[in-house]
C-alpha cells in the first residue's frame, strides 16, 4: 500500500514539540526542575528503569493523542474518558502519571482514592477547547438565564473535554457530563428534563449531535459568545433556542474544511472520510463516517484491506493508525499539520523527569481538585454513568 504521506507544517502548528511555553494554557507554566535533555540517547533506557523501580506504584495513561515516543511507557491508551475509569480501577497504584492534559488529570483525581495522587508530566499542557469556558463566564451566563426565568426549563451538560470548575457547576445545576461516544444518549436525558439544553463547551460537538442525530433544525441552536455583551443573544433568541451552544471549539478538528473533504475525493477516488464529531457541521455532514476517537480506531480495524481512508482527527493517531494498516491506504485529512499543541508537551524528557522524581520519593506537578468541586464534578460524572 500506499506509504503514509507526512502533512506539511505550517506556522499554525505552534508549540508543535513543546518549544517555549504556552501561557494560555490552563495552567499556562513551566515545568519546574533540570528537564533531561531531548538529545540524550538514554532516555529510553532512563524511561524504563524509572517505570520499573516504581513498579505497581505507578500507574501511566497515554492519551490517544500523544506521540509514539510517550505512548510506548502507557500501561493503557485511551481517550480521556477511559483513562480516568482505568486511573480509579487500579487502587493500588500510589501515582497515576497522566500523559494527557490538565482536565484529563483532573477528572483522573476526582475519580481516583484519596490515597493516591495524579501527576502531569508539563503543566502547560492545557486544552484550549476547556480555556473557552471560563467559570465566572458560565455563571454570568447562567445568571441571566436566571434572571429571564428560563434556568428551571435549562439543563446544563459539559463535555468531558471542560475543566473540573464546569464540571463542578453543571453538578450544582442539575445537569451532567458527555463524551463524544454517549452525547445522543445524555442530551435524550437532558431534553426529557428541560426544554433547552447549555451544551459546553463544544459548540460543534453540541450541534452535530442534536442537528443529525436528534433531528433539531439549525434555528434551534444558539451560539452563546461569553466574549460579547449579553453573550451576542436578545432575550428573545435565548428564550427561542432548544440548544444553547457555547462559542468553543477544538483547534486542531476546527481546522478542517469542506474543502479538505472535496479536495481529498478528488485526489484519492473511493476514499473513505472519517472525521471526529467535533469537526464543524459542514465537515460532518460532507464526511462518510464520524464518531468518538475510538469508534475511528475500531473502524480502520475492521475496515477492508486495500481500502482508502482520510481521517479527521489529530496527526500522531492518524499516522499510528497508517502504520498499524498496512494493509490499508490511511491519509490524513488536511494536508497541512495538525497536531494537538498542548498535548504535545508532554515528551519523553517530562515523562523521564517526572519518574525519576517519584523514584527520588518527590512528588512533582500533582493535580488536585479542591473538596467540593470534586464532589459537585463527580456528581454530574455520575449522572451519565447511571445512562450506561
């Protein structure tokens, strides 16, 4: 087959192997301490005997998204959802070093024993899709819808992909959390409780579902923009709308366009399209197939050999999965670069470091959620674990 073809970079990939600092980040610092250097032909060798003198003490999660030089040190791969599961499933393991970013770490800590303790290798590995719903902007949000007397019939739902402060508040407020695999199934429960649904902070995840899976109009969303006066909405418009959609998005599944679509079928006859939910709603609806980031995987596993496929999703899993088919011509979507910039902090000489500092008996760059965020976020979490 076809060998995979490497996008070309662009000055958008920023950050791209974890250069510089990202300041608009979560957490947006540095990793603290002497970090090994990238060029040291030991940090394989240093990864290993790290891991293995902790032995069960440690416990490490590799995000689908990181690259392969992190992911061969996972003891489970998965996406965010199922890592923090498989994190609260191991009891006995002292430290879960989540190879992921910071709301990945912090649900692994709600949903983790008191005893043990998450650590993230760079704390300026953020997400920008959970940094575009800050909390005081939700509850301003919230407030006005309050103050419109149209909170009672609203169900707050927050895709995994949010901090642990929305989480928390989508808690206190009745409503629960998504992923990308059960949104159909826990907007069905919000809509049998309320008449219109804030959906954070996603606002493709939200549209995509409730448009093509729920059978809503376009007219029944309303995109909520925390960035301008009176979130963009007259009163009226937020009475009208069924789906109130955060302005939110992920920066590597919003670059894709329908022209990358058309432009892939022109070049590749027969091509298969696979795109992520949260792509944008002309990328969904021009796409052959769109699901969570495992129902990607399970589809090349199960697709035929010889067959083409054009995949809508972040680059180190889409050229992962080209060497894992051979058999079958995986391409990627875009042919410019896409990688997940902040996910890509996360690199060996963190991970080492991070090891090494656990063997030393120092706990470095823990995660923890504070006592009643916990609960209230374990509340909604709960919430959509009762729809399985």
């Amino acid at each position: 087959m076809t060998a995979f073809s490497e996008p070309g970079a662009t000055g958008t990939a920023l950050l791209l192997l974890g250069r510089g600092s990202d300041h608009g980040s979560e957490r947006g610092v540095a990793c603290p301490g002497a970090l090994p250097a990238p060029s040291d032909p030991d940090l394989v060798e240093r990864a290993r005997t790290a891991k293995a003198a902790l032995g069960e003490r440690v416990f490490v999660l590799g995000h689908h998204y990181q690259r392969d030089e992190v992911i061969q040190f996972a003891d489970v791969t998965g996406d965010s959802f199922k890592l923090a599961r498989e994190a609260a499933a191991r009891p006995q393991a002292e430290y879960i070093v989540f190879c992921g970013v910071h709301f990945m770490a912090e649900s692994a800590d709600i949903l983790t024993g008191d005893a043990q303790q998450v650590v993230l290798p760079d704390l300026a590995a953020g997400c920008s899709m959970a940094d575009m719903a800050a909390l005081h902007q939700v509850e301003t949000c919230w407030q006005r819808l309050v103050d419109l007397d149209l909170a009672d019939a609203t169900v707050p739902v927050t895709y995994m992909n949010s901090s642990a402060d929305i989480k928390g508040f989508v808690g206190r407020n009745g409503g629960l959390v998504c992923t990308s695999s059960n949104a159909r199934q826990v907007l069905e429960w919000a809509f049998q409780r309320g008449r219109r649904v804030l959906f954070l902070p996603d606002q493709h995840l939200g549209r995509n579902t409730a448009v093509l899976e729920l059978g809503f109009a376009l007219e029944d969303c309303a995109l909520y923009d925390p960035n301008k006066p009176a979130g963009g909405l007259t009163d009226q418009r937020l009475g009208e709308a069924r789906m109130l959609l955060w302005r939110g998005h992920c920066s590597v599944h919003g670059r894709f366009s329908a022209e990358c679509v058309s432009e892939v079928r022109d070049r590749v006859p027969g091509v298969n399209v696979l795109v992520h939910p949260e792509c944008r709603y002309e990328v969904v609806t021009a796409a052959d197939h769109v699901g969570s980031t495992e129902y990607i995987i399970r589809t090349l596993e199960s697709a035929p050999a010889g067959s083409a496929w054009a995949v809508g999703t972040e680059l180190n899993l889409v050229r992962r999965l080209a060497n894992r088919h051979p058999d079958k011509q995986v391409m990627f979507l875009d042919r410019t670069v896409c990688y997940c910039s902040t996910m890509n902090r996360i690199d060996l000489p963190h991970l080492v470091w991070a090891l090494e500092e656990l063997v030393a008996g120092r706990v470095v760059n823990r995660i923890t959620v504070d006592d009643r965020t916990s609960h209230d976020a374990r509340v909604a979490l709960d919430r959509m674990l009762a729809l399985a």
